[in-house]
C-alpha cells in the first residue's frame, strides 16, 4: 500500500510531537492547532505572507490534490501528464490531476469535467486520500443508499478517523483538511471498532451508539435496527425533513427475540411494532408468529392482510409528538387472499398495485378490483400509474383502449410508444407526438431523441423538430449540446459558424471550438479558445480579456459582462464566487473595489478580506466592524 511520505518520516521518527518552531499567528486557540503545526514543520502546507494559516478558508479540488499527491511516497514523473479533462488543460495544477486520473484516484464528476476551482467537499477529499494511498475503503456488508463515498465514510468512522462534525457534503477546510491527513496515516491500519460503534444512516450520516455492548451489538441487514445483548436501538429520524439527529434505545423490547421485519416493522417475542420515524408504536392484534411485513402500510399473518394507517399525535400544545401519542388505524383486507396476496412495486409505483391468486387491485381512495386482468402477464411499468398486461394497458383501475398493450414501452421519464405512436404521457392522458416514426424511434440522450429521419428534442414534453440535424451522425455532448458532421447544437438552436470536429464543453456554461469561445452557444467576441482558463464559477479569462458571470434578474437567467481595463495576464479569482484582482485592482462581484490595494489584498472567509489600509465585508470597506 501506497503511504504519504512525510506521514512515515513523522510516525517513525518523531512520532507527532510537536517541534519548536514560529507558529502561525491565528491558530493559538484552534482545535486542529497540532496537526497543522507538524505538517507545517514538514513542509507540507505553508501560510500566508502576514504570518496566518487560514484554518476556516476551503480549500479547492486543484490544492487538495496537489497537496495529496506530492505528499506520497513516489518518485513522479510529471512531464506527461496534462489534458485528460475538458476543463484541466496545462494549468499549474494539470500534472496532479491528469497523474491522479491515470491512476484512478479521480474520475471527475458524471458531466466530464473535473472543476478544480470548486471547493472539494468532505467525502470527496476522504476517497482521494484513500485512493491515492492504495486503499479503497470497506465494503459494508449492509446495504446502503451512501452511494460512491459510503465505503470510505464507513470505513473512517470505524477507525476514528472520521471528523464527526462534518456532513458528507461539508466544504473542507484548510484546518480540517491538515487533521483528517494526519488521523488517516496514524490510524488507517488500526483495527476498527465493533459494528455498533456506529449508527448506518443509508444517507451517510453516521452518529456513535453510545450505550451499546460494543462485544454483542449487531447492525441488522435493513440499515435501521441495531441489537446487543440487553437492548433494540433505532435511528431517529425527522419525518419532514429526513434528519437523522440521534440513535436511541426503544424501551421495553426483548432483544433476544428482536426481529427486523423490513420497511420499519419490527417484532419480540410480545408483539409487533412500527418505526413511524418518532416512536415505535405497537400494532395490535397481530400474529407475530406468521407476520410478514410487505411495503409501508402493508402486512399480514396467517389470519388476514391489513392496511395500517399511521397518525402522528402532539403535545398538548400542538408541537412535537410525544411519546404513546402516536396511533395505529388496522384495516382488514378480509376480500383478498391472504397467503397469496403481494404488494407490486417499482421505482415509480408504490403501493398502488396489488395482487393475490385471483385478482389485481388497485388503491387509491378505496381497494378496488381491476376487472378482466390477465394475472400472469400483469406488470408495472416504470411510469407512475401505468402497468400493462398482454391484453391492455393501464392507467390507474382504467384501461387505455388505444394503446397496444403488445408493444406499449415506456421509453424515457415521460415517453412512451407502441406500434402505431410515440406518446407524451401527461398524468391521466397521452399525447400523440405527431410526424415521429415509431418503428425507428428511439432515445439518443435526454433531451435528444430520433428516428429514421429527423431528430427531436424534447422541451418540457414538446417534441421540437431539428430539421437541420442529421439522425445518423448526432452526437449528444450533455448540457443540451450536440453535434453531428456539420453542425453544432444548443438545444434547437444552431451555433453560428461553430466547428463541430474540434468544439468542446469546458464547463461553467462555456464551450469553444478552434476558432472561437462561446458562453451559451453565443460566441464571444474576441474569445481566444487557446488561452481560456475558468478561474472560478463566476469569473473566467483569456489572453484578451476577462469576463464575470452573474444571475440576471431581468433575464431570468445567468449572464456574462467583459470587466473593462483588468489585466488578464495577472488577474485571479480569490474564492469561488465574489471576490477577484489583478496587479491593479481588487474585484467584488465584477465590480472594482475603490481605495483597495491589490498587492496586500486577501480573503479571510465569509464575505470578509482585508488589505494593509482597510478591512472588507462583501465588497465594502467595514472598519468600524
């Protein structure tokens, strides 16, 4: 395994005390003052001209790399590395990230693009830091919705190297960026703590069970319930919001005969109960020998199948729920067949359909039967309400009699088509997309579709015909862009003279080809695509000029201006939105900043900077603050 090279000088030789050395001047009474002195000793980060390290500024995508990078213990040739994303040409920072890319420590975001001016978050400085150290994590054996970063965050939690007051997307600081590099290589290889060490929020955020037997307790497989040899635990959870704000003890449950029933049902020995997010209530009258729990507001035992109905009770006073204010109302489904009975769901339909051995139902405000269905070829389709069977196909409990039900396909978010037509599906209706061929019809990429001879694009479920598009060769390039041999695209609208063998997306709304720049699909008068650089998400630059991009109200949209007298050759953002300068000038929001000197200006952080005669917030002189 790959180790960070001075982590291994600092862990065999000094062991992490601290040297004697001149200390930062902000950071006497900061948390991680420790670990950002040693890797100060070592060379690894530096301060600022004034004698301050910043501890509270983020840190972008481009520095966190570099610093990961030049920090392992390798040998690296950097001469070959430059041009592996749309936005990371031959800057300063190309050789880190494109060494990084070809390593497989990045992959850059879904778009293709890597945005190095865009501060990187926790869980994506955590895998970087894993990958670029050979280590890729733990793979939870219980299945999560954390999606890529869940290994990592998982896997630092167990080991304490996990900052505990950071969310999944919280912006890095320059602070915590130094102690979650030094907690990694002092506790990568330790062993990690016994599974109920933590809480599994599927969402990410994991939060200590601070009474659970750390030799007896056990995450059950659904991601919700946790045991040990005295106590059931649960997750707490907002209703609203989906918060996660504790990890509590549910009282009075035997946890040697606890049970995860799935779907936030659970049973002892003495009941059955239901998570509702607030309390576990109990359900009565259930069979919990022969409990199933089917979806939400689904179950049966060997007796019947029930539709529960929960209802959230409050205080006194109307505010929070209260414990034993919450109640169950059990229906019993006594007109279905209770051993054969299912609940049919799919991503787009929940506990709508149902079936047993002789009939399919459907709920809405009332359990109905859908007359004349064929049980074995009945399906849900992936669009909400419909379901098909070989004969028809459905909308709720009603059949679409125009619609082949053979050939019917639910094509893309709201599209569908059959032998005879492509369908825009609008709620209870489906619109007849006219002049579409069907039999050729098909989906390039949203919102580009063709068929044997035009292609279409698809604006909020009008089908937009581009005349001047060729089916065969159309490329989708995303942001609503496309090309094929001879033509660019934005949306519907054709790019002026743009060159579709050499055009690119660079990103932040701005594309180029060999000859010209364009923001939007506009081109940008005198835009040298050669030297484009972005230098944040509001400002980017060329060789001839500098532009600021902003929210315009008039508009509705975000707009571009060309900032007038700047120096591009010196010009450079100072954090991801407001403020910029050049050897001249200082900038705040595109406009110039009047009094402030350029030489001395810096960003302290939170709409705050300060240069050697004034102190700023947002963009104003704030002395008196």
């Amino acid at each position: 395994m790959k180790k960070f090279n001075f982590f291994i000088i600092v862990l065999l030789v000094l062991g992490f005390v601290n040297f004697v050395s001149a200390n930062f001047s902000d950071i006497s009474n900061y948390q991680y003052k420790t670990s950002i002195e040693n890797l100060k000793n070592l060379g690894v980060v530096e301060g600022y001209a004034d004698g301050t390290y910043k501890p509270d500024q983020q840190i972008n995508r481009a520095e966190f790399l570099k610093i990961v990078i030049e920090s392992l213990d390798e040998d690296i040739d950097f001469s070959d590395y430059s041009n592996c994303f749309p936005d990371v040409k031959n800057e300063w920072f190309a050789k880190y990230v494109c060494y990084a890319k070809e390593n497989g420590h990045v992959q850059g975001y879904l778009d293709g693009f890597y945005k190095p001016h865009h501060n990187i978050n926790y869980v994506e400085a955590l895998k970087i830091i894993y990958e670029a150290n050979g280590n890729s994590g733990r793979e939870s054996p219980i299945p999560t919705r954390r999606d890529w970063y869940g290994k990592y965050l998982e896997d630092a939690q167990g080991k304490r190297i996990a900052l505990q007051e950071l969310e999944p997307g919280s912006l890095l600081t320059r602070g915590e960026m130094a102690e979650l590099m030094v907690r990694f290589t002092e506790k990568i290889d330790t062993p990690r703590d016994a599974e109920c060490s933590l809480s599994y929020n599927c969402e990410g955020t994991l939060i200590p069970i601070a009474e659970a037997d750390f030799d007896t307790c056990r995450v059950l497989p659904d991601c919700h319930f946790a045991v040990d040899k005295d106590r059931a635990y649960r997750r707490l959870v907002d209703p609203g919001s989906g918060t996660i704000y504790n990890y509590a003890i549910i009282e009075g449950v035997d946890a040697a005969t606890f049970e995860d029933l799935g779907f936030f049902y659970f049973k002892d020995r003495n009941g059955v109960y239901k998570d509702t997010g607030w309390y576990a209530i109990e359900v009565p009258n259930i069979d919990q020998g022969s409990v199933q729990a089917l979806s939400t507001h689904f179950i049966k035992d060997a007796n019947h199948a029930y539709h529960l109905t929960f209802h959230q009770g409050s205080d006194p006073y109307g505010s929070l729920p209260f414990e034993g204010s919450d109640t169950v109302e059990v229906e019993i489904l006594d007109t279905v067949d209770t051993a054969s009975f299912e609940v049919l769901q799919n991503e787009e339909n929940h506990e709508q359909y149902f079936k047993d051995k002789n009939n399919v139902y459907f709920n809405e405000f009332a359990f109905e039967v859908l007359d004349g269905v064929d049980l074995d070829s009945f399906e849900l389709l992936n669009s909400y309400y419909y379901a098909k069977d070989k004969n028809n196909v459905y909308f709720k409990k009603e059949t679409i009699e125009k619609l082949d039900a053979d050939t019917f396909e639910i094509m893309d978010y709201d599209l569908a088509k059959d032998k005879n037509n492509v369908y825009i599906l609008r709620w209870d209706d489906q619109k007849i997309a006219e002049g579409i061929d069907p039999n050729t019809f098909e989906v390039i990429k949203h919102p580009y579709y063709k068929d044997k001879n035009h292609v279409f694009f698809d604006s909020y479920g009008e089908f937009t015909l581009i005349t001047y598009a060729d089916p065969a060769a159309l490329q989708v390039l995303g942001y609503h862009y496309a090309r094929d041999n001879n033509s660019v695209f934005v949306g519907t609208r054709k790019i002026e003279n743009a060159d579709p063998d050499s055009f690119v997306i660079v990103g932040e709304g701005l594309s180029k080809d060999k000859n010209n720049v364009y923001y939007e699909g506009y081109k940008i008068i005198d835009g040298d695509p050669d030297s484009l650089e972005i230098l944040s998400s509001a400002y980017f630059k060329d060789k001839n000029q500098v532009h600021y991009k902003f929210f315009s109200s008039v508009t509705g949209g975000e707009v571009i201006k060309k900032l007038e007298n700047t120096d591009p050759s010196t010009f450079v953002s100072l954090d991801e939105y407001h403020y910029a300068k050049d050897k001249n000038n200082v900038y705040y929001d595109g406009e110039k900043i009047e009094y402030a000197d350029s030489e001395t200006f810096e960003v302290m952080g939170f709409g705050l900077a300060k240069d050697k005669n004034h102190t700023y917030k947002d963009g104003n002189i704030a002395d008196e603050e």
